[in-house]
C-alpha cells in the first residue's frame, strides 16, 4: 500500500459510510481500492487540461496550459484544435459506448420478435405501440408482431442509415429541429456520426476548432436522440416501463444468512435473467442445502438500477463503492456486463475468495472467470452464476463485516408515470407542471446525472448541490451513480419534501412525490430529453428546448458517456454545469465556443464549478434568466444554507 494514502482521513475520500467502512478495513486487510490508486496516480497537468496530442508518432505533442498560444503542434496544429480534437474523440467514445449498447437491445427485441429468444418477451406493448405511432408507423388493425417487425426496421436506420435524418428527429420539438437542421447538425445515423468524427480528429484532417464543434454536436445528437434513446425504449418495451416503488438501498442490503450475488453493469437482460434463476426453487433448495435461508441478489452501478426500476430490487451502491462492498467478505459472486467495471475488481475479489464472472465477449478481464450469457439461453449462463454462489457460501473463509447502513427510498419515475402522475390515468399530462413553473411554485428544473470519480469526496457534490437546488424550489431529475448518492443520503424518500422551498414542498405534498425524481441508468438519460420535449409541447415555456427553464449538472462526472451525455444536452438546448474537473485549457478561444458562443447560436452552452454551492449558484442563475426571458420571472431571493442550515438538514 502507498504511504500517502495513510495519511488521507477516510473522512476526505467519501461521505458514503458504508464505503468508508470497508475502506478502512481494506486498509488493516492490505487490500488496494480504486481510491489508494487514484492517490498515487497523479494526473498529468497537461493531459488533464486536454493540451496533449497523440493522433500521430510526430510528438506527442505536449501544449504550455499556462500560456496556450506560445507554441504549436510539430504539425502546426493549435492548441483550439487540439482540444478540440480531444474533446471530439471523448465524444465519440461516449457515443459508441450507448451506441454499441442500444444496437445490442435492438438485436435482441428482433429475436424476441421473430422467435429466436424465447426467454424474453415483450412486457409493454402500450409502450411499442406509441412509440411505432410516434415514428407514423401504422398501427391500427394490425397484429403487435408486424407493427413490432416495422418498429426494429426503423429503429435499425439510427445505427445504419448514412444519410438523411435519424427516426427520433420525429419526437424533437418543431423549433428545436428546425434550428438544427439550419446549423447543419442533425445525426444521418450513428455509425457515420461516428466514423465521420474519428476521421475528422485524425492528424491532418479537421483544424477548424468550430467546424470540428459541429461534427462533435452532430455525434452527440447521435447518441442522445438515437443510441441511448432506442435502448431506453427497447427496455422498458421488453422489460416493462419502470413505475414508482420503494426500494432499500447501501451496503447493509446484504444478507450474511443468505448467498449474496451482486449484478454490476449497464446491459437489463444479464439482471433479467439473474431474477428468474435466483427464484428457481431448484436452486433455492440448493442453497438452502448449503445453509443459507435464500438468495439475495442485489443491484450495483446502473443495471442494478435497471432492476431497482422495475422488480424493487435492493441495491447496495454505485461506481466508487464496486470495489469496497467486495470487502465484506459477504459477496458469493460478483457477475459484470460493460461499462464501468474496474479491472481491480478482479484482485479485491480473488483475495475474498469471491467468484468475479464476466458475462459478455465484448467485454473480458484477465484473470476473471467468463460464462458467456447467450441471449437465446440466457439460464444457462445465470444458473451456472447461482452454482458458483451457493458453492461460495458454502465455503465462506474470510470474516463477514456488513455496514448496517440501508435507506429508503421511492424509485421508478419514467416519462409516462411522470405523465400520469401529474394528470391521472384518463387526463395524463405535463400542465401541471408546467402551471407550477410558470405560476412560480416550481422555480425550474435540474438534471443531475453522472459519475463518482476518486478525484472528488464520494457523493457529496452530488448531495449538497440537490440539497441547494431544492431548497431554492428546484425539482431535480436524477440518473446514474448520481442516484444512488441521493438515495443514501434519504433524498429520493417522501420525507425529503421537507427539505425542499415553500412552493416545490407543496407540490411533491399534492402530488403525493419526492422532490428528487429517479429516472433510471445513465442511458436512461434520454426519459429527460423527453420530458422536456413534452414541456414545450403542453406549451407556456418558450418554443424550443432552449426556452426552458432548465439546467444540468454531472457533478463528479468520469468516463467519456458523461462527454456525450453532457454535450447531446447542450446541443438540444440545456445549459449543462461540470464539476471537478473540464477536460478543457482556459483562455483558449475553443473554451469560449463551447462555454459562451453555442448559447448565441442557439444552442445550449457549458459551464464548470468545482464547489457545489458554485454549481447550484450557476444553475439558478441560468433558470431565472430563462424565467425573465419568458416573461414569468418573479421577485424572489436565492438561499444558500449557511453551516447552522446544513447541520439542520441531515435526515434521520
């Protein structure tokens, strides 16, 4: 273990307690985590202000972040194209992963449909059928199967299509898409956004930092309105639309009676699978054989938000605590998919003698076990993963020590329940809440989505920012790692209302909701473009998305998704805050395009803060700016707690 890191209190790394639990007990284990690395791991002052070149072996070509414009590339190359060109291939990246991710639901909502996989079926179709009439595919007189048929057609063109218009521009607010496709931006289809923009950011191509901007915007549309959209879609078609239930939450979900498998990753149909084989009575005998009183299966990272949305399933933490809640020493097996799984899972796992599968050929890690999860026999995968738990349990070796820590909370909003939610079952509408916005019970409204990042405390810029937002009359939507900070920290439950300003108080007290509303994955961040889309349908807030008031924030945001998601809402119109750090060298004119010259374009901008009372100033600010421009603002004063307020905020 490195010596500085003993010298960092626990207390700075996390304000999640279970997490800091295990921290300190992989410390008096000799176990490395995620937090250890990232303290001896400094980042590099260049490559983190985004002034480092690798397109080709002429450098690396290595900018001066103090003084940007005293030097040049060996190519000649400025640092705007640099940072553009780095920003863009960070986009990209983004983008493919969703991408990569939607074409696979695609691929199994066809063989769900034609047979080929019978262990899924299709859960809602209300849902396939107004999203077939959404992209005027016809609907009436003809069976599910053909109308499902025509919908994979169409919805294949987001990924294939070369040229012409993406089928989700259909669902895009009038004004919205009629600037977009005046700026040029409008996605073709995927794949060519894709190709298009690493070609561009190769050495020699693109050295225009603003036409590299509109490939950057034209890509991240491609993810927003297309790649995460559809696997949002799909999903809830296949696996039902998620619809508020209440849910327990953190470490102390777990169970030392019972085998415990933690489902971590991004792809439902692993977890989906996973919940039929855990209640096979078969394989609950046998784990009863082996001692345990059943299994419990619980949700990490943003699949366990999947089946946090739809079954209620407990779970245990996000992207920072996948490492620590192995120290348990609870865990009979660990089983991952894509995204966000840390390659150190596999050494903290081998030392507590937990299993560590991974499911998925795109996505292996040396050293783990692989059973691969085929779609058409997707038991044959998850029984076998139940076997290995229940052998685990059975030979436990190592000390068990679970945090007691669990909360409550109320998970599962989606588009259509926030619909039905505010109208009712026969009125469903967004009126209300667009009423309450313009009379000024609700000031605006605020996504905060995202990562954690070793780089900032765990959880607390996400915690104190919904804090400040909400106490300012802010009803805030949530996605990702960032929802599960909300939840441990008690504000996804009824009781948060409290917490909440005068006039968002009494609506969540009407409506009967929390002023902290839980959307789903990070994919699922696509249900927030269409939440607004339908605020400016219902009407009274402006005619394009950039009308609204409304803003974003990833607070602690960490992989390249969180580039894509934060520059697709920028792009449709959203001024969107970044926190802890802005893969971004100041006094460069392409951090002026991108922090001021977008909004004069039309479009939304960006913006950073690294302190989260800072973020939710900006925020605000923006709202209340929108709020005048639509002529609803009203006299009203921004509160910021001060010490004696937060002390008073913390929830039982």
């Amino acid at each position: 273990m490195a010596k500085p890191l003993e010298l960092i209190n626990v207390k700075d790394l996390t304000i999640c307690e279970s997490t800091a639990q295990m921290i300190t007990k992989a410390r008096n284990d000799g176990v490395e985590l995620f937090f250890d690395r990232a303290n001896s791991m400094k980042a590099c002052p260049i490559g983190e202000k985004s002034a480092c070149c690798k397109m080709c072996s002429m450098g690396p070509c290595r900018m001066n972040v103090n003084s940007p414009y005293d030097r040049v590339g060996v190519c000649g190359a400025t640092v705007d194209t640099i940072v553009a060109r780095n920003f863009g291939r960070m986009v990209a990246g983004g983008t493919a992963a969703h991408t990569d991710h939607g074409m696979a639901m695609l691929e199994l909502f066809r063989d769900v449909i034609s047979g080929k996989t019978k262990d899924y079926s299709i859960k809602d179709p209300i849902k396939l059928m107004e999203i077939a009439a959404s992209l005027d595919i016809v609907t009436e007189g003809r069976e599910l199967k053909d109308i499902a048929m025509d919908l994979y057609h169409e919805l294949e063109r987001t990924y294939t299509q070369v040229d012409g218009e993406i089928p989700m521009m259909k669902r895009v607010p009038p004004k919205t898409l009629e600037h977009w496709r005046a700026a040029g931006v409008v996605p073709r289809g995927a794949m060519r956004e894709i190709m298009e923009m690493m070609h561009r950011t190769a050495m020699g191509v693109d050295q225009d930092y603003e036409n590299i901007t509109k490939q950057i915007t034209r890509t991240a549309l491609a993810d927003g309105w297309g790649g995460s959209m559809v696997s949002t879609d799909i999903s809830d078609i296949l696996f039902g639309t998620p619809s508020p239930v209440e849910v327990e939450v953190d470490m102390g979900v777990l169970k030392e009676d019972s085998v415990n498998i933690i489902v971590h990753g991004h792809e439902p149909n692993l977890l989906e699978s996973m919940v039929v084989s855990v209640a096979d009575p078969t394989l609950l005998e046998a784990a009863k054989n082996a001692g345990a009183k059943g299994i419990n299966l619980v949700g990490m990272c943003c699949s366990g938000l999947e089946a946090l949305s739809r079954h209620g399933l407990s779970h245990a933490g996000n992207f920072s605590s996948t490492e620590a809640v192995l120290v348990t020493g609870a865990i009979d097996a660990m089983t991952v998919d894509i995204q966000c799984i840390k390659q150190g899972l596999q050494k903290v796992a081998d030392f507590y003698d937990t299993p560590f599968i991974t499911t998925n050929y795109r996505a292996k890690i040396e050293g783990a076990q692989h059973i691969q999860l085929e779609e058409h026999d997707p038991r044959e995968c998850t029984d076998e993963i139940v076997i290995k738990a229940i052998t685990r349990f059975k030979n436990r070796k190592k000390p068990i020590q679970i945090p007691r820590n669990k909360t409550k909370g109320v998970h599962g909003f989606s588009f259509e329940y926030i619909n039905y939610m505010l109208g009712g079952s026969f009125r469903g509408s967004y009126t209300p809440l667009n009423e309450n916005i313009i009379n000024g019970r609700i000031r605006g409204v605020a996504g905060v989505v995202g990562c954690t990042n070793p780089r900032s405390k765990q959880d607390y810029s996400h915690v104190e920012l919904v804090k400040e937002l909400i106490r300012n009359d802010v009803l805030v939507l949530q996605t990702g790692c960032s929802q599960m900070a909300l939840a441990k920290a008690g504000l996804t439950g009824p009781g948060a209302a409290a917490l909440a300003g005068p006039g968002l108080a009494e609506v969540c007290e009407t409506v009967g909701m929390p002023p902290v509303l839980g959307l789903g994955s990070c994919v699922d961040n696509s249900r927030i473009l269409i939440a607004a889309s339908e605020m400016v349908k219902v009407g009274g807030l402006g005619d394009c998305i950039a009308d609204l008031p409304a803003a974003g924030c990833a607070p602690e945001w960490m992989s390249e998704k969180a580039i894509a998601i934060g520059h697709y809402f920028v792009a449709s119109g959203v001024y969107t805050v970044f926190g802890h750090n802005f893969p971004m060298t100041k006094g460069t004119k392409f951090e002026k395009h991108l922090f001021e010259d977008l909004e004069t374009l039309g479009f939304g901008k960006w913006g950073f803060a690294d302190d989260p009372r800072e973020m939710a100033r900006l925020m605000i600010a923006h709202i209340d700016k929108k709020r005048k421009e639509l002529g609803i603002d009203k006299a009203r004063d921004r509160v910021l707690m001060d010490m004696a307020d937060r002390q008073a905020l913390a929830i039982e």
